[in-house]
C-alpha cells in the first residue's frame, strides 16, 4: 500500500452512515484560515458496528484508522474530529479520546461538535462565529483547550461552522 507523507497538515475527519454503509472523509489543509483544504481522501466500509449509546468510538473509530493508514501523521499534525475528544468533566473518552489513544498520544485531537453534551463543562469551551447564537463545542487533548478553540474560531468562513467543516460534512452525505 502506497502512504503518503503530508507536512504539517491539519487533518479533518467526517463519517455519515446509510444503510449498511459508513462514508468516511478526510480534508487536509495547511493553516488554519485556509479557505480550501488541499487534501481530500475518502473511504466507504462496511458499517464496523452497530451504535451503542455512550459507544460511538466503536463504530467510528474504525472508519477513521482506516483512512489515517493511507497517510503518515507527524507530531506536528492536528486532527479535528465532528464530535466530542471528552464527554464529561473527569475526562471520558470520546470519539477523539479513543482516537488519540490509538495515536498513542502523539498527534492533537480537537472536537467540533454541534450540540451540547450536558455532563461537560469545564472541559469544552464555546465558539460563536458569525452571526449565529448557537455555539461551537470545542473540546480537545494533546492540545491546549483555549489555543484548539481559538484555531477554531480563526477559520475561514462567515458562519457558524468554518467553510472547510462545513464542505467536509457535505461530502460525506454522498455515497459512492
């Protein structure tokens, strides 16, 4: 299998069920305002799991691991998850807490995630962009939580969910 070796790259993963089938994709880009990613990779697998309530790392971690073979990370890489690194404020692992673990706590893990999650408070912060009133859910490890947030709120786009999240969640709405 051919890998590829990106240099300090933020990558962002995105995963969107139908059926049987889990859709998952990866955009990578340079900066943090950049406007376009300069990476796309995509994968479709077999659904790894049924979801199990509290257990979503299981049916996504997968998709996810799956598509980081085709890369080489380095330390200096970031990855942004759709979703929850910690799901309370004793630090249960998440999607992004299972996914840094499987990194072997070497690369940055950084949740965006579009609702709340009511037994996290101090371990995620808020992001308003744009004129919107309803915030971002920044959570992270391996990163400070105040710097993930403000890599956040620096992206490109004049809405609520920066450009290049928002093209990433769109492309895995089509199956191929």
């Amino acid at each position: 299998m051919y890998i590829q070796i990106y240099r300090n790259l933020i990558f962002a993963f995105d995963t969107h069920y139908h059926e049987n089938k889990a859709h998952t994709v990866c955009m990578g880009f340079e900066n943090w305002t950049d406007k376009e990613a300069t990476l796309e990779l995509t994968e479709n697998l077999e659904v790894p799991d049924e979801y199990i309530p509290g257990e979503f790392y299981r049916r996504e971690l997968p998709c996810i691991m799956s598509l980081l073979s085709k890369v080489s990370l380095q330390s200096e890489d970031v990855i942004i998850i759709d979703g929850f690194v910690v799901l309370d404020d004793t630090a249960k692992l998440g999607l992004g807490g299972h996914l840094y673990e499987e990194l072997n706590r070497l690369v940055p893990i950084i949740g965006v995630a579009k609702s709340n999650f009511a037994t996290l408070n101090t371990l995620k912060r808020e992001v308003y962009r744009g004129d919107s009133k309803r915030p971002l859910y920044i959570t992270s490890l391996g990163i400070d939580l105040d710097q993930a947030t403000a890599y956040v709120q620096s992206m490109y786009g004049a809405y609520r969910i920066p450009d290049i999240l928002k093209k990433l969640d769109q492309k895995t709405k089509f199956l191929i």
